[in-house]
C-alpha cells in the first residue's frame, strides 16, 4: 500500500525486500535523502556514511538474490556513536574523540553487518553516554521530534529522535542508568536494556563497565525482538557475556498474559512524579488488567538509595576508564612543554564540562581513604538493590513502573542544574544495578502533547517475558501507531 518506506517496521520492511517489492538500495536511497531533507532540523546523525551505506544495500541484494536473507538483511539501521565502527569515525560525542576512526568492529556491528544490515550512519549522544539530554553532546544537542523546543532525553538521544522521526527503521543504542529507556520514553518507541551479559559490549566504547549494556530502540516490540535476537549471545571477546542459550524472542510475540503476575513496587509512584505520566502508567497498569494480567504491590526498599549508588559507582568506573584519553595512544591531542602539559591540556580542552565533572568525582571516590566510605559502602548498598530485585521476583514475574519520572523537558532546562539532570533516571537506574533487563513501551502522550513511556523490569534473563508482555499492551493500545508532527 501506499505507506512511505522510511515510515515502516523492520518486520513490514523485511516482508517488501523478500517480496520483491523493493530492493535494499531503493530503500537506503530514500532513508538518505530523507536525512538529508530533514535531519537539519532535529540533528540525529554525528556522521552519515552514504558510501559504506550503498556498499552495504549492493551486499544486501546479493544476499536476498542468493536466498541467504535474513530479517535484518537490508534494514537501515543508526547506530549509537558509542560502539565502533572498522573505518568509519567514531566519536562517543566528544571532542576528544572527533576525528577518530577505529580500526574494528564491535561485536554487535559485526553481527549487524553479517546479518545484511545497513549502517546509516552514527547518531547523536551525551558525550561518552554521560546525560539524559544530549545536551552534554561536543557536536550539539539533538532534539525532540515531538515538539523540536525540547530534548529528546539521552544518552542515546539521537537514536530515539532518529526512529521517532523515521530517520531510520531502528537504531542501537547503550544503556548505564537508562540511556536506552529515558529517550525511548521521551520520543514515544520502544527501548529496550537487556540483562547485563547478554549482549557483547566488545567494541562499546566503556563508559561504567559494570553497568553499560547494548540494547534496541525501535518503533514497535516485534522490531525489539528482531534486533535483540540479531545481537544477543555470547562472544568469546567478552568475558562478561555469558554464554547462555538465546530463546526465539519473536515466538513469544502473541502469546496472552492471561494470570502474568505484574509487581508494582510502591516505591516508583511516590513524591516527584509528574500527575500526568502517574496517570497515563496507572492506565496501562488498568489495560493489562483487562488483559488478564494479576497486579501485585510489592517492595523494593532500598530504591532510595539507587542514585547515589549509581552516582559513586558509575563515576568510579568512568575515571578509570577515560584515563587512556591522554593525547597520545588516539584521539584529539594539544600540545605542551612537556609530556604532563601535553596530558592535561588534552585532557582539559577534549572533555566537556560534565565529562570532567564525573572524572574528579570518580577519582576522589577511589582516592586513598575514601575508597572504603565511598566505591567499596556503595557496592555493598548495590548487593542489597540486586537483593531487593531477587525476592521481589519469587512474586511476580515482570515489575511495571514509570520511565521518566516527568515527559521531555525544554532544552537548557537542567543544563546548570547537574542533580536534577541526575534525578531523570531515578526509575532507570535499578535495572542497571541489579543487572536485570527492562522495557521502555510507549503508553500515553502529556497535555502538550509529548510521549509517555511504560517500563517493565523482568528477572535476569528474563527478555521474552518482557517483549511477551509489552506486545500484548501494545497490541491493545495505539500510542505506537501515531507519529510525531515533524
Ligand atoms: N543519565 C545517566 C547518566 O548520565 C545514564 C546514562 C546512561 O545510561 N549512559 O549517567
């Protein structure tokens, strides 16, 4: 029929490529020239490769000719500019990386490109995925194509805005304390973190490496399912990938949830959630009843906690991590008199503010005699979050709670305010220290017209019973089918 090809899932894409209907480099073709229309006014994309992206399209017919296709082959992908890409320039949204083009793959890249995917190119992000804005990006912020005044939330802020807009069928993003879900959730798709060790984070340039995590940002579940399916497994390249057998995510896809247990931990529905997103989850709680769902308060105490023990820990992680941008192995280098000159001055003008706001507080928190009070307090705090997550799953099989605790902000709201910037992950972060995957599913729009997002939390390993869950509400919703007006 008569639906734009830029405006479609990646199962509907697929089906036309296998029909015949359209070939992969007609339909790179129109995602190109649609960026170029219109990316402009949204600032998605860091970088377009349109000749990496033509060469991939020839691939991709070859392989539908040769009958060897598979549901990704000739799908426009984004990819978050976090994850490397073998010549082709990789900035993680910082100065300090701007002309740096890696020599590899990373794991999830090399599956994509396998699978006969095509690289648009990379998107927008918080420099080094550190944000929930896009705003801390060295190359601009991106913004919502729900109403272009406000952010499209981050770190993976330009995935979300790209999918939303139809500036690709679907993107990768990562997600540390809810880089996936925040912007999923802003933008009005679906985002999705999986359980930390499912996914290769070989090649994901390491923000917090205890926590980061490689996930989907699609328009709709089954696209989640699809992409999730293409990435997930494990890679000898990664010793934190676990090497657990991958279940048929899309089988799930259509199955009732009649008798699903679903928690609601009292803890996510209290002072600071704005009325309107309170109503729109509270309505989605109300349809997975009628779906034959079983909802069951439940606790989660130490929820409280959860942003400091992130604020510590993610830090910690980030000073040690981003020590190797020094000027001299890659990257952005200025000069100086001498070798510690040069160390800092790189380090000085690479780094935007926030960057080197959380490498001081990282340091401090490893330094000698802090160590104890501050990382070593905090990871004990974060066993009891892990603990809270494990009793809270011999009740119920999936947790259902808010996103975002308000809808997307105006851009330069927070950006002088770094602790409420922070409070944005206030329902995301557990996932991350707990270890356990999540869903952001659109479930409303705001009075300004501006989305809303559901989240469902499942044990470790537990994807499909999330994907089977937020099918169902999206099958009994529409969110999902109304666009933006961009
Ligand atoms: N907004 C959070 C932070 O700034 C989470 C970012 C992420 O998940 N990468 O750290």
């Amino acid at each position: 029929m008569g639906e734009a090809i830029h405006s479609l899932s990646i199962s509907r894409l697929a089906a036309r490529l296998a029909g015949g209907e359209v070939s992969p480099g007609e339909v790179t073709e129109a995602l190109l020239a649609r960026i170029k229309a219109r990316d402009g006014e949204l600032n998605t994309y860091i970088t377009v490769d349109e000749a990496g992206a033509r060469a991939m399209a020839q691939e991709a017919a070859a392989m539908l000719a040769r009958g060897e296709a598979t549901p990704l082959t000739g799908i426009p992908l984004a990819l978050k500019d976090v994850m490397v890409t073998r010549g082709l320039k990789t900035t993680c949204g910082s100065r300090i990386l701007a002309n740096f083009i890696p020599p590899y793959d990373a794991t999830v890249c090399a599956r994509l490109r396998r699978a006969g995917a095509v690289f648009l190119g990379k998107v927008n992000m918080d420099e080094f995925a550190m944000g929930s804005s896009t705003e801390n990006s060295a190359f601009g912020p991106s913004r919502n194509p729900w109403n272009r005044d406000y952010i499209p939330g981050g770190s993976s802020g330009g995935s979300a805005a790209a999918v939303a807009a139809d500036l690709c069928i679907a993107s990768l993003g990562s997600d540390t304390g809810g880089s996936i879900r925040q912007p999923a959730s802003l933008c009005g798709v679906v985002g999705l973190k999986p359980t930390y060790g499912r996914v290769s984070r070989y090649g994901l340039v390491a923000y917090a490496s205890s926590l980061d995590q490689i996930g989907p940002l699609t328009k709709e579940v089954r696209d989640a399912a699809i992409l999730l399916q293409a990435i997930a497994g494990h890679d000898p390249k990664d010793s934190t990938s676990v090497p657990a057998p991958v279940p048929d995510y899309e089988e799930r896809l259509g199955r009732e949830i009649t008798g699903m247990k679903i928690g609601v931990p009292r803890e996510f529905f209290g002072a600071g959630l704005d009325p309107e997103v309170e109503a729109a989850v509270q309505e989605a709680l109300q349809t997975l009843t009628s779906l034959g769902a079983e909802l069951v308060e439940i606790s989660l105490p130490h929820t409280e906690y959860a942003v400091a023990v992130y604020y510590v820990l993610a830090v910690a992680e980030a000073s040690s991590n981003l020590a190797r941008y020094d000027g001299v192995k890659y990257g952005f280098r200025a000069e100086g008199k001498n070798l510690l000159e040069v160390y800092a001055q790189t380090r000085a003008q690479g780094f935007g503010a926030e960057v080197r706001r959380r490498i001081m507080l990282g340091t401090y928190a490893l330094s000698a005699g802090y160590y104890e009070a501050y990382y070593k307090k905090a990871s004990q705090v974060r066993a009891l979050i892990r603990r809270d997550f494990e009793a809270a799953f011999r009740q119920c099989q999936v947790i259902a709670t808010p996103v975002s605790p308000t809808p997307a902000f105006r851009l330069g709201e927070k950006v002088d305010d770094p602790l409420t910037m922070y409070l944005s992950d206030i329902f995301t972060i557990s996932a991350n220290l707990g270890g356990i995957p999540g869903i952001s599913v659109p479930c409303g729009f705001s009075s300004r017209g501006l989305p809303i997002g559901l989240q469902l939390m499942g044990p470790v390993f537990g994807e499909a019973d999330l994907l089977q869950a937020a099918y169902a509400f999206e099958q009994a919703t529409d969110f999902h089918r109304r666009k933006p007006p961009f």
